[in-house]
C-alpha cells in the first residue's frame, strides 16, 4: 500500500494519470496490521513526526521517509546570507499557541505523552500582530479590550456579535480536544532522507 501510494504521487506530480475501467472496482475489504508488521510513515512533517512518535511510543518498529533535505515540514527553518547579514526564516507558523505549558494544543500533547515538552526551551510572547492590506494591527494577549478595538477596526457594525458566535460555535470542539487523553509510551523514530524512489521503503 505505501509503495502504490508513493507512486501514485510521484505519477500525479508529473502529470501522467491511469486510465481505469468505467465499471467500480469492488470495494477493498480493510486489512489488520499486525503489531509486529514494522510501518513506514511517508512524510517528516508535523503529522507524520506526530503519528510515527506516537506509533513508536506505544512499542512499532517506525520508520519516517522524507525527500526533503530536512525533516520537520513547515516546523524547521531556513537561512539566507546577505551582506547586510544572515537572516533565519521559519518555514511554517512562528507563533504556537498553548504550547509552553499543557493545553488542548495537540501538538503539545503528543509531545507530554513522547516525553519532549520539557527538552524544548519554549519563548513565551505577550502579544501578536499582522501586516495587512487593510491596515496593521497589534494587541496584547489577554487584553479583551484591545482584541474587542482590534475587531472594531477591520469588521463591520456587527463583528463582536459574529466574533462571539463564531466562539460559541467553537466550544464544542475546544471542550472535546481538553478531554482527549493521549496514552502511548517509547520512542524510536528513524528519519531516512532524502528518499526519492520507492527503493526506500523496506520490503
């Protein structure tokens, strides 16, 4: 299944497509994955090192396949050396909500239970701001004031309305992701990069 995937990718990124039958095939009937059947997780991004740590944890042989020189998707970054200086860009998101202590983040909840929250030195910010067309903004996390102006300035008459329904329409899956129990145990991840070909794979 994961060589038939990695083709299929590597068929669809090049613009050629298989041509199959009009009638439906059958429907594939699911099959169990033995607990000692190793499993390879295609794709070093967030959810791969998510599932593939978890997986590990509770005791899988896993192995990570990435074509990227770099394993961690939008979580690593990247420099450019200039004269004026080396400037470090993030790849993905430079701000993490939740995650310097436990929360209902996911992501810091599959790192409790793989053991790695404490091993990261996490920097904590007091506010946050954009650079829009519209305007830019800033506000200070926690000030409701501020957020309630923030609002104001780039929503119509109603926006606290539509902001306090959109919230209350959002309770529901906050309240589930605060009681999500994560329980899974060891680590041992294997990164193979670059892999390019279905020749990674182990057979």
């Amino acid at each position: 299944m994961a060589v038939a995937l990695l083709f299929g990718a590597a068929l669809g990124l090049h613009g050629t497509w298989l041509r199959t039958s009009r009638r439906p095939a059958a429907r594939a009937q699911p099959t169990v994955c033995r607990d000692d059947e190793p499993i390879v997780v295609i794709g070093s991004g967030i959810g791969g090192l998510s599932c593939a740590c978890l997986l590990a944890r509770y005791g899988r042989s896993v192995t990570v396949v990435e074509s990227h020189e770099h394993a961690g998707g939008c979580a690593h970054s990247f420099e450019r050396r200039t004269k004026e200086g080396t400037f470090v860009f993030d790849s993905g998101p430079s701000l993490w909500s939740g995650m310097s202590a436990p929360s209902v983040n996911p992501l810091r909840q599959v790192l409790d239970v793989v053991g790695e929250s404490g091993a990261i030195e996490w920097k904590e910010y007091d506010g946050w701001g954009m650079l829009l067309p519209q305007g830019d903004f800033y506000f200070r996390t926690g000030d409701d004031a501020s957020w309630a102006d923030t609002l104001r300035r780039f929503g119509g008459p109603d926006v606290e309305e539509q902001w306090a329904r959109l919230r209350e329409a959002c309770d529901p899956v906050t309240a589930a992701a605060s009681n999500l129990q994560a329980t899974a145990r060891t680590i041992a991840c294997k990164i193979v990069h670059p892999c390019r070909t279905p020749a990674c794979l182990p057979r």
